[in-house]
C-alpha cells in the first residue's frame, strides 16, 4: 500500500569544538540526509563515524514534523562522544520533501 508522505532533508553541521579536533573536523563541516535515506558529504570531505552515531539516533525523528512542544522539535545541538574533542552539531531542516511510500521499504 502506498500513500504521500511529508519529511525534511537534514543539514548536520559542526558549530563548535571545544576541545581538540582530533578526527578532523572543523566548524562549518557538515553531511546532509535527503530523500528519506540518503548520506551525501561535499566532495573531498569527510565525517567522524564516531561524531555521526552520537546524530544518528535522533534523524528519523528530526525528519518529521513533531508537536511544537515535543523536545525533538526545539532541540537541535548534538555532542560528539568524545569528551576530549566536544565537537558540538546542530541539525537544520533545510528542505521539506513530499515522498510516497510505496516506493521506500
């Protein structure tokens, strides 16, 4: 059975490190999801696995609209695991996307 469905592509960008980047990253770096399932880096560039599974949990609920008072819905700032790097993300919704279901698993 398939039907429309409404969800965001994501932006997942570096805003801060307090610490020490050791994985490489700076301010500015980002990945983007789209298209329900997509992970797309600029050319060239790289993310930190162990920064992405601290994002990972929380972007199938961020791609959906949720109640204005639901926590996913104003929380956006995510740290990576790494207490010596404390790289700080921000997930932004840059792009809402209408999909049909019939054509995702």
């Amino acid at each position: 059975m398939s039907g429309a469905f409404t969800l965001y592509d994501l932006r997942v960008r570096v805003v801060a490190i307090e610490g020490r980047s050791v994985c490489g990253l700076a301010v500015g770096d980002y990945f983007e999801l789209t298209e329900s399932s997509r992970l797309r880096l600029p050319d060239g560039k790289h993310f930190c696995i162990y920064a992405l599974s601290a994002v990972l949990p929380l972007l199938a609920a961020k791609q959906r609209q949720l109640e204005a008072n639901d926590w996913l819905e104003t929380d956006s700032l995510v740290a990576c695991p790494d207490p010596d790097e404390r790289v700080i993300m921000r997930i932004e919704r840059i792009a809402r996307r209408t999909m049909d279901s019939g054509d995702l698993t």
